[in-house]
C-alpha cells in the first residue's frame, strides 16, 4: 500500500513538472554557459550543449542497462537524476580534437551543484515534454 501511495505521489509530481515545462520554447536542445571556465582531469569547458533530440531509443535502453547493473530500479525515469545524468552525458554534444565526448558521468557530477541541476532540469524538461 505504501509504494501505491509514493507512485501516486511521483505521478503527481510529473504532472506538475509538466506544467512548468510547458513554457519553454525548445527543450530539445540546451546550452549551459558556466560562470567561468570548469577543468576537471585536464578537460576544461565553459559551456556545454545538449541535443536530447539525437537521442534513440537504443540510448534510453543503454541507461538503463547500466542502472540495471546498478541495481537502481526506476519508476519514473523523469524523476531519476541518475537517468537524467546519463541521459545528459549521451546528448552532450562536446567533443574534443579526437572527437571524443569531453563529457562523462564523473565530470558531470563534479560541476558545481547549480551548473549540474541547470543540465538536470533541462534533460527533465525535454523528458517531460516529450510525454505531452
């Protein structure tokens, strides 16, 4: 009874994100510009782009076979930054001279909190307006 009620709780907490996704214009693509240039293991950035729209189904299906393999069950992946974090690292679109992603999980997660949520919130958004 109790996982009812959590379930229905998210349900309703994806409803009223999809609200406040509804006003944003373009939520397939998303650039971050930090505050000041972010180095992390010798990779420095000062923006970051995402296109959720390059993403597949074979992408949703790789996150989460490596939750899976994490032993994280999702519910609602809109809800899980571990998804979202994943999903982000596939949709980011820096490369490097070798053409290799700049960005992984780690690095991801090593940016500061407001830069990482800013990324979070828009691969959310682009999750939740793809539901409408």
């Amino acid at each position: 009874m109790a996982r009812d009620t959590m379930v229905q709780d998210e349900m309703e907490q994806v409803e009223n994100l999809k609200k406040e996704a509804q006003e944003i214009p373009d939520a397939s693509v998303y650039t971050r510009q930090l505050k000041k240039p972010f180095t992390y293991e010798n990779k420095t950035v000062e923006r970051l782009d995402f296109d959720f729209n390059s993403l597949t189904g074979t992408d949703s299906i790789a996150i989460e076979a490596e939750l899976n393999r994490r032993m994280k069950n999702l519910v609602l992946p809109q809800l899980s930054w571990e998804f979202m974090t994943l999903m982000a690292v596939r949709a980011c679109t820096n490369r490097d001279g070798n053409d290799l992603r700049v960005v992984d999980e780690k690095f991801l997660k090593a940016l500061p909190m407001r830069d990482y949520n800013a990324i979070i919130g828009a691969a959310r958004n682009f999750l939740l307006l793809s539901d409408s």
